[in-house]
C-alpha cells in the first residue's frame, strides 16, 4: 500500500475522532445544564419550605441548609460512544455505576396489569412521573387517585396530579423502619393552615390511616410487577441501543406481562 494512502487514513481517523470527541463535550454540557436546571428547581423548592418554618416557628430551623448545586460538567460525568444516549446511573443489584435507561410504569391496584408505561434517559424520578401520566389511555377513564414514592416528591408533581383530578400521594422521605411513639399510638400531625408548604399538606395527608392503607398496597401492585418482570421474565437488561429503540423494547415487555398476567386472570 502507497504511504500516502497509510496517511491519509490515519488523518480520518484522526479527524473522526476530534468530531467524535466535541460531539461528545457538547452532550455532556448539555446534560450538565439539564441537571443543573432540575437541581436549582429543586434547591429553590427546599429553600422556600425552610424560609417557610422560620416564619411560622419564627427561629431558625434545625438541620443543615441545602447548597446550591454546581453548574457545570462534573469529572466524573461519563459519554458512552456504544450508547451515547444511555447515562450513567446506580446499580441497585451491585450499588455500582453503569449504562442505564430510567423504566417506568403505572399499575392498577385492582387489576395489576400495567396501564401506562414510560422509559427516559434521566437517572432521576422526579421528573417521570409527567411522562408517565401522560402515556395514560383516556379511555380507561379518570383515576382516583395516584401513590408514588419519596423519589418522585415535588411540588410540581403535586400540581400535575391535581390538574388532572387525581388524589396525590407522593411519599416526602424512606419509609423509617422504627417506628416513632406518635405512629404507633395513631395520631397525626395537626392540620395544617391553607397556606401551609406541600411537604407541610402531604405530610398531614401521609398520617393518615387511609395513606397507610394506600401504601402498603402500592408495596404489592406496581413494586410485585417489577418483581414478575425482572424474575418470572427474565428481563434485566436492553438488547437494543439508542432511546427509541429501547422505549419500543420496553412497551414489548410491558406488553408482555400483560398477556401474560391476563391469561392468569382469566383462568383463576
């Protein structure tokens, strides 16, 4: 082979991976700016709750005061060249860190068959639970009420569910696994003023004997079809790459337990 062609490949591929590696910058301060928009909403919604206290108790609240986030990439924000629209996000089978989608589904409490599905690339709730609300089908007529967990908690969540005239209960922390002295003698935080924060209105809410009830059905509805899918199918990772395509993937999953779940209804 003449030098001159051994140069001019090594050039593109040289080329390729300078364009590679600013397209890879580029989605990384986008993804920086993304995080710290969400970060910042969230920071902001703290600080009110706490300015909020302090005029109602009129002193100091206990605790640390939440820090603003950091703008900007961090060092350890990663690109994945395979996979570039994947991200990074937390193991729970091993507590490590690696390639991840953010799945979500909505389950029917009576039925436990999955009525709305969502599938992201963000490795935070928070903002999921208005895709998802959205993947609902109209003609399974007006929900009551909907339960989530304490990673979904915000003030916008609230308001979206409200919007849509459906009950919130959206956990504000873990579930203690000791419980204190007011929740075994059954009583509950005083009600709160019409002005008072949503952490304020929801923790009242979450007292309640009827959210106890709510939630610990939730721990056998939507957290059991996790179960079955991850277990009984045999689902634990993509085979496609790219957000479209693994979206496409995970409604066949969904779609899948469902007929599943729906041969076991109808012959019991």
């Amino acid at each position: 082979m003449p030098e001159t062609l051994v140069i001019q490949d090594e050039m593109t591929l040289r080329k390729e991976r300078l364009e590679n590696l600013a397209q890879a910058k580029a989605v990384l301060e986008a993804r920086a700016q993304e995080r710290y928009a969400a970060e910042k909403a969230e920071y902001d919604e703290k600080v009110r709750e706490r300015e909020a206290k302090a005029h109602k108790h009129r002193k100091r609240p206990r605790g640390r005061a939440p820090q603003p986030p950091e703008a900007g990439p961090w060092e350890r924000d990663q690109y994945n060249f395979t996979d570039p629209e994947s991200r990074i996000m937390k193991n729970s089978t091993n507590e490590g860190f690696d390639q991840h989608y953010n799945v979500q589904v909505a389950v029917d409490q009576d039925t436990l068959l999955i009525v709305a599905s969502s599938l992201s690339n963000h490795p935070n709730d928070k903002g999921e639970a208005e895709p998802t609300l959205g993947a609902l089908s109209p003609r399974l007529g007006q929900r009551a009420a909907a339960v989530l967990d304490n990673g979904f908690f915000s003030e916008s969540n609230i308001l979206s569910l409200e919007q849509r005239k459906i009950e919130p209960y959206i956990a504000i922390g873990r579930e203690a696994h000791h419980k204190d002295l007011n929740t075994l003698l059954g009583k509950t935080f005083p009600l709160p003023p019409e002005h008072a924060t949503p952490l304020e209105k929801m923790a009242y809410k979450l007292s309640t004997e009827i959210w106890q009830a709510i939630y610990r059905l939730r721990k056998c509805t939507v957290e059991s079809v996790i179960g079955i899918i991850k277990e009984i199918l045999g689902f634990r990772q993509f085979s496609l790459r790219g957000l479209k395509k693994v979206a496409g993937e995970w409604c066949l999953v969904c779609l899948a337990f469902n007929l599943k779940w729906l041969h076991v209804l109808m012959t019991t």
